[in-house]
C-alpha cells in the first residue's frame, strides 16, 4: 500500500513498503531530480550539473537521453563525506594539497585558467 507523507523541503512524498533492491531492508524512496536535489544538500541546479561533468559531486542516475536523478540515500551519504572540523580541513576533501603560486611549474599547470599566462 502507498501513503504520502510530508517533508518540509520537498511537500508530499510518495511513500512504499516494497524495498528498493530485492532482500534490501528498507523502503524504497522517491528518487529526485536535479532541482529538487539542489533544495536538498543546498546547492543549485547549476552547480550539480556541473559536478557531473568535472566529478566530485553526488552519485546519480542517467535515466534515458536527458532524465538524471539522484538517490536521497546517496545525497545524504554525499553531504557527510563533506564534513569538516575546522577549516584547515577543507583541502582535505578532495586529497590534494592547495595550489602553491611559488611551484616553479605553476605558470605552465594554470595557463589556461589563469589570464595573462599564454606566453605574451
């Protein structure tokens, strides 16, 4: 039997008693689009869309040509892999030390993102 039950982001929510993978425990949620899942970990449209094409964003789902959803499970387990402690932290997420503009080879690595370096 189906119900809807109210979330204070996202409004009704269909809700399931069949899990989402046979043998899986618990009940299968609604999966979101990339608006709604923007509303959801505070980020917009945009931004996910991005992160899809550059990677480091939340796991999705490509449904057909153009439909992407995202799982909240995966949204949730995304937004906690994003957690910090102090501020000192934060180039930790993505494991890699912060640029350094006094690495002799920084001209060359950035040339292209940075204006006035092509060589002029």
């Amino acid at each position: 039997m189906e119900a809807l039950s109210e979330t204070p982001l996202l409004g009704p929510q269909l809700r399931t008693k069949e899990p989402a993978v046979p043998g899986e425990t618990r009940p299968r949620r609604p999966m979101l689009d990339t608006r709604t899942s923007g509303v959801y970990v505070g980020l917009s449209e945009h931004t996910l869309e991005k992160l899809r094409c550059i990677g480091g964003g939340p796991p999705y789902y490509k449904l057909g040509r153009k439909r992407v959803v995202y799982d909240p499970a995966d949204l949730d387990d995304w937004m906690r892999s994003k957690r910090c402690t102090s501020t000192s932290s934060a180039n930790s997420l993505t494991n890699q030390p912060a640029p350094a503009r006094n690495d002799p080879a920084w001209p060359e690595k950035h040339a292209n993102h940075v204006g006035g370096l092509e060589g002029g």
